[in-house]
C-alpha cells in the first residue's frame, strides 16, 4: 500500500515534466498566427526629402507603427493596389488608426501623380539617396508591404498580391500585444 501512495505522488510530479518535454519536442503545432512573414530585423534609418523637398529622417516616425511600400514613383497597377491595401488596413483598425503610418519610400525621381497623391492623403513620402535593397529584401522592386514596430525596427512583411483581411488581422494582433505606439 505504501509503495503505491510512494508511486502515485512520484507520478504526480514527473507525469507533468514528461508531459511538457513531449509537447515541446515531439508534438508540435504546424499553424501560425501571423499571416506576414516575419524578417530578420533590422533598423531603419533613412534620411532623405520629402516630396516638397524637404529633408526629412525616418525616425520623426518612432513610436508609430509604419507600414511602408517601397517602390517607383510611376506607380504601376500593382503598387496603386498596395497602397489601397494600406490604405484600407489602416482605416480598418478603427480608433486605433492613429498608432499607424503609411509611407512610400520612393525608390527614383519620378513624382507620384497627383490623383494618386490625393487618394492617398496622409501617406508620407520619401526620398532617401541611401540604397533600400539592404533594409528591404526585395523592396527595390516593388513586392511587398513592410510593417516597422515603434522603435524603428523592420519586422514583418507581406506579400506581393496581399489578402487584406489576413492583413488586418495580423495587425489587430500587433496593436493588441503592443504598449508601444
């Protein structure tokens, strides 16, 4: 009788420990959250000018979330999707909007049109002479959307033909877990 008691107390001790071992290198969940891909992070640290010339630093925007789109000024199809995109995403986020910017990296000289400026209020623009291809993998072309935490750290991106919705989630998430921005 004592030897059982003596087996079941030393069960109820290392049946939990043999529990978590098997969960943690056995058996584990496929699924993730997040529907953007996580990068290598990396900090941001552009200076350059604004549209109306004036020189501008990509830190005036620490302690905001900053989804940026770096791409041509001309603004094919595809760029004027994304910047619906994060437009629409933002704008999703209902009163918690403010902790979001939206910004275009423009990656030559050419000007956006002035349609595309006015249905893009509030984006800020800039023009950085410093080379993008280091700071956003696969930005130079046009690919993806990129998320920025509040201490100006790259962090997330998305791909090329987004679903916005999956993107609005993922960013509920980030603004939920985050005290920052």
């Amino acid at each position: 009788m004592n030897r059982v008691k003596l087996l079941l107390l030393f069960g109820l001790f290392v049946l939990p420990v043999a529990a978590s071992y098997l969960a943690y290198y056995i058996w584990q969940p496929s699924g993730r959250k997040n529907y953007g891909e996580l990068v290598r992070q990396v900090d941001i640290k552009l200076k350059g000018h604004a549209l109306n010339g004036q020189e501008w630093d990509f830190s005036t925007l620490n302690g905001k979330w900053v989804m940026v789109y770096v791409g041509s000024g001309a603004c094919p199809k595809m760029c004027q999707d994304l910047l619906y995109f994060m437009r629409q995403t933002r704008t999703a986020q209902g009163k918690e909007m403010d902790r979001i910017e939206r910004l275009w990296v423009l990656t030559d000289e050419l000007v956006p049109a002035a349609s595309l400026q006015q249905a893009h209020a509030g984006l800020r623009y800039l023009r950085s002479p410093q080379p993008t291809e280091k700071l956003f993998a696969g930005g130079g072309k046009g690919e993806y959307l990129y998320m920025v935490d509040p201490l100006g750290h790259l962090m997330m991106r998305w791909p090329q033909d987004p679903d916005p919705r999956r993107m609005i989630k993922d960013i509920k998430h980030l603004l939920k877990a985050s005290q920052i921005g």
